[in-house]
C-alpha cells in the first residue's frame, strides 16, 4: 500500500505492507484510522497512489458502530445477511435465544458481539476491524480479543484506541495527524510505540520486556524481573 | 449528598443508597443499568416507584449538567456557540448573561477557538468537548457523564477529567468503561443487573472485584 487521500483540510499519508498476522493501528481520535481503513477496504479511493492485494480474494470491513451493519428486522435474518447459517453465528456470539429479537433491541455490546461473530466467521483473506472494543465492558471486550486470536491465518487489521484489553498482535503501527507510521514486529516494536496503554509503559520503565502488549504479557515481564 | 430509596424503574432495583462524595463513578457489565440510573438522578426519566433526591431536592429542581455517549445524537444546533449558549437560552436567561456565560464555559473547557464552527465539521473529541462546555455553562450542581471517555483518545480524556475535577459541581455522576479512570474517583458504584453489588471507595469496591477484568490495570501491575 502506498496512498494519498485528502478532505478539506485533512490529508492522509501512507505507505507499507500489510503481512499475515495481527496487526494493531493505534492512534489518537481523529488522526484517520477510520479514513484508513475505509482505504484498505477499498471503500473510498485515494488521491494518488494504491492499495495492492496479494492472495487476498475476500475482504470484510466491521465498522465502528454496529448499527450500521443491520440490513434486516431480526437478528437471525441478519445473520443470513451475511450468508452464513443463522444459528452458528448466535451460538458463537453467546446470542442463541434472541434469534426473532429486532437487532435495534440488542444492547450495543450485544450487537456488536454479533456483528463480530459474523464476521469471524465469514474468515475473510483481510479483516478490517474498526474499533472493534469501544462501548464493551471488559469482560466482552476480553471475549472479542479471544475470538481474535483464535483465527489463525489471513491479514487482521484493528484500528483501535483501546488502552487496556488487547490482542496479542504481530505488528504494530501508528496513525498521527494523518501519518501513518510503521513501528514493526511484536515485541521489538513495543519500545518505540508512543500510544502504548500505560501498564505497558509502566512495565517498560520498570525495565520489563513483554512478549506482547496484553495486561498478562505485562504482568509476566515484571515477574520475571521482580523473581 | 445524593439519596435513592425504594427505587424500581425498569431492571433497577435499588432499596437505598446515600451517597456524600463529590465524584462518583459509576461502573458495570453492558446492560447492568448504569444509563437508566443516571436518566433518573438527572430527572430525564421519572422512575416507576421510589425517589432520589439530589442536595435535598427532586432530580427537576436541581441544575443538572448532562454530557452522553455519542455527543453526534445530542447536539441540537449547527453552530458550536448556539449550542453552548443554548443552556442558558434554555433557562431564560438575558441575553448579555447568556454571551458571557457560553463564552466562559468555552474558555473553561478551552474550545473558544471552535465557537464560530459549525457542529457537523468537528471531530469526535471536539464534539464531546462542545457537548461538555454546553452541560458545564450556567455552572451546574451535579454533572453527568455517561461513558462521555469512549470514544476519546488519552489526551482528550485527560482535558474532560480536568475540567470535571475543576467545575463548581457538587456532585459529579460519571458512567466509565475505563477502570483506570474509575480508580481515580472519591466513590465507586459497581452495578450487576439492575442492582448496586458493591458500593465505597475505590479501594474496597475493587478489592471485590481483583478476581476480575474489573480490576484497574495499573493496580494490577503496580501492585
């Protein structure tokens, strides 16, 4: 990939490959992780430059705010929407019960759970996950990065600000004023990645190494260097 | 002081709670009823039985600032400096009042340089900080913020609890997702299906909940 793209007075900037594995953009809000991901997925066109795909022939966007997925008046016929079988994508989001339920009644954690499960399910070459945590609680947001994890080929893109459940990731990249800015693999990348959530940071000051990003990685770094 | 008996209002079930700290951050699984017990003590709803009293008074006789989730779904009008100004609008107030009054709580939460934008042009982050300096204007008794943090990133995050920490409110209500932020509060309310399951300060409350992904992540590494 390597891309312009403006509006008004935003300009977003580029470039780099996007390998197999987790991949995690962080950044502040409003920096154009949204706008880049909507690039990715070919949803918007850029300026100049081009998103070129190798071996990738499906691709899947889930975006910021579930409701904007819902096509259908029940959460089974949304889930065929999708083209999957109804009852697999309820049981994987925990969801069994509500199959005749209108979507819109769902809480937003519940929904996005869904939108999520049809997703992974799918198993697109390229998944492209906008925020997919904001507005869960811990517990489901724990769930959403064990269903991650759990995929185990293709390319994974999450565009996320979170800052205290995460994925174990491969790569790490930031986003900032419109930049993107390649920080590399997991865990040489770990020191170098300025929005890194503040346990990470504190096990670094302590002198730690995680092994990845997550509260755990964190916890068992300082062990091993407090005994 | 904040006072809540025999409330039932749709799934909460309250018998009775008073409160006398200043912030209060309200945390919980998605749909423990976190929301619903913020609309009643800010008077949005009537509950179906029971009472709260705020500083000893119905939630409608006291002024309440209110910043929501997605600040997109609660602007009204298409100019920043309309919608500061339309708390004091809102309240009568005269018109010299009401200029000095948005242009002050813009200054408080430092976006003057926004007043003459139209809403629909700012960022995410901008507009939750419209959506406070328009709660803050009139100088509320109680503030409400309902996971007003997230969709902010840290630096933004950080501006609103200053502003918070600053505000002449006597009583802050704030609904978080970030236990870290939750750490930081004078009171905690840990809510479970429509119920307060633990209440105190953020010590005792999370000593209940160390098993859990409820516990701060920095006492977690810290401690």
């Amino acid at each position: 990939m390597d891309l312009v793209f403006s509006r008004d007075s935003f300009t977003l900037r580029g470039s780099g490959i996007f390998g197999e594995g987790v991949h995690l953009v962080s950044g502040p809000v409003g920096s154009g992780k949204s706008t880049l991901a909507l690039l990715l997925a070919g949803l918007l066109r850029p300026e100049s430059g081009t998103v070129r795909r190798h071996g990738v022939l499906s691709a899947d966007l889930l975006l910021q705010f579930p409701e904007h997925h819902i096509t259908c008046p029940t959460v089974a016929g949304e889930a065929a929407s999708w083209g999957l079988v109804p009852e697999d994508a309820l049981a994987l989001a925990e969801l069994s019960g509500r199959a005749d339920d209108d979507p819109f009644h769902l809480s937003r954690g519940e929904l996005k759970r869904l939108t999520l499960a049809c997703t992974l399910l799918k198993n697109p070459d390229l998944l492209l996950l906008d925020e997919p945590f904001s507005s869960l609680d811990c517990t489901t947001k724990r769930k959403a990065c064990g269903m991650l994890e759990e995929r185990d080929a293709g390319i994974t893109i999450v565009f996320s600000h979170e800052r205290a459940v995460l994925p174990r990731v491969d790569a790490i990249w930031e986003m900032e004023g419109g930049v993107l800015a390649a920080r590399g693999s997991v865990p040489d990348a770990i020191p170098s990645w300025r929005h890194a959530p503040p346990y990470l940071r504190y096990a670094l000051e302590q002198g730690a190494r995680p092994v990845n990003i997550r509260l755990s990685d964190a916890r068992e770094a300082l062990c091993r260097i407090r005994g | 002081m904040i006072r809540i008996a025999d409330l039932r209002h749709r799934l909460l079930d309250i018998p009775g709670l008073a409160v006398d700290a200043r912030h209060i951050a309200v945390i919980g699984p998605n749909g423990s009823g976190k929301t619903t017990l913020l609309s009643v003590c800010s008077g949005i709803e009537e509950p179906d039985a029971g009472t709260v009293r705020l500083l000893d008074r119905p939630p409608s006789a006291v002024k309440v600032g209110w910043v929501g989730e997605f600040p997109d779904r609660t602007l009204l009008f298409s100019l920043v400096y309309d919608e500061i100004a339309s708390t004091p609008r809102f309240r009568h107030r005269p018109c010299p009042e009401t200029d000095a009054t948005a242009r002050a709580a813009a200054e408080e939460v430092g976006i003057r340089h926004l007043l003459g934008k139209e809403t629909s042009s700012l960022s995410g982050g901008e507009k939750a900080l419209v959506a406070l300096a328009a709660a803050c204007a009139g100088d509320p008794e109680v503030l409400v913020l309902d996971e007003a943090d997230s969709h902010l990133d840290a630096v933004t995050a950080e501006r609103v609890s200053r502003v918070v920490r600053e505000s002449t409110a006597a009583h802050v209500l704030w609904c978080t997702q970030s236990m870290d932020a939750a750490a930081a509060a004078d009171y905690v309310l840990f809510m479970e299906k429509g119920r307060v399951r633990h209440h105190g300060t953020p010590a005792e409350v999370f000593s209940a909940l160390e098993e859990t992904c409820f516990y701060p992540t920095m006492w977690r590494v810290c401690r």
